[in-house]
C-alpha cells in the first residue's frame, strides 16, 4: 500500500496555492497549482523560493 502524501506549509499567492510535501523517494518538494477552474497549472519545484516566484509570475491563460 502506498504511503499517503500529505500537503503542508501551505501558502497562497493569488489564485496559487503552494503546498509541501515528501515524494515517493522521501524528497521534500513544493507543489505550486492555479485554483482556478479552467486554468490546469502545476508545477513541482525543489525550492520554497522557485514555487513563490512561478505563483507571483503565473498568469492564467483562460480562453472566453
């Protein structure tokens, strides 16, 4: 059975939420995702400072 990945640290910068977390070989990594409905960004980052710059710079690219 697979060991449960659990978010923690969790920080929000505009519609981006970042979040820490341990992959499956015990490295911790900081997940970055646009809540937004239609957006669908994310991105794994090995660095607190490297999620805050993707969430500060991240635009949506939502078509109307």
């Amino acid at each position: 059975m697979p060991a449960r990945d659990f978010f923690h640290s969790l920080l929000r910068i505009g519609p981006v939420q970042i979040g820490t977390h341990r992959d499956r070989n015990g490295r911790t990594k900081h997940t970055a995702v646009c809540t937004n409905d239609q957006c669908g960004w994310s991105a794994d980052y090995s660095s607190q400072t490297a999620a805050q710059l993707a969430a500060r710079t991240h635009h949506c690219r939502l078509t109307d």
